[in-house]
C-alpha cells in the first residue's frame, strides 16, 4: 500500500514539473548562476524525468523536488546539474514558488 502512494506521489510530481518544463528551462537559460557563470550557450535542456526527488537542504528549509538536467549545445553535451523547485506541496504541488 506504501509503495502504491509513493508511486502515484511521483507521478503527481513528474506530471506537475512536466507541465511546468518551459519555466524550468527560462530559470536554466537565463537565471541559473552555474549556467551564467560557466557563460554556456545553451541549445538544448533535458530533463532526467526518473531522477526526480525530495530533498530538504538544511533543517527548517523548504522541501524541493530536485531534478537533474543535462545542458547541451548542437547536440553537444556541456554540462549535468540538479535544480531544485520549491512546491506549494511537494506531495501534491500545483504551484511552484521558487527554483534554485
């Protein structure tokens, strides 16, 4: 029974960030400070949907669902990194307050 909502809690959340992968993409593009500082130019974002996961960076901290991202330029590989998006819920996010 455990693993049955565990199941459909990650698939409310691959489903959510799914719906939610053009602000993602602007937040990697244009906002992300690994992105500006490495100064990559970036054709291609992809997403790992499997990796999705809670996580909390210190106690007292907000939980994130992070994700990892691969960046690309003309099908070349630059880089891999985690974001981090803050939900509303992480169990049953609808809205998203923040990425990192």
């Amino acid at each position: 029974m455990v693993e049955m909502r565990q199941a459909a809690q990650k698939e409310r959340q691959v489903a959510f960030l799914k719906a939610h992968e053009k602000e993602m993409t602007e937040y990697v593009k244009k906002q992300s400070r690994y992105v500006i500082i490495k100064d990559y130019d970036i054709t291609d974002i992809k997403y790992d949907w499997e990796s999705i996961r809670v996580v909390r960076s210190m106690a007292f901290s907000p939980k994130m669902l992070g994700i990892e991202v691969s960046i690309f330029n003309n099908s070349k590989e630059l880089d891999g990194f985690e974001i981090y998006i803050i939900p509303d819920d992480t169990n049953r996010p609808s809205k998203i307050k923040n990425i990192r």
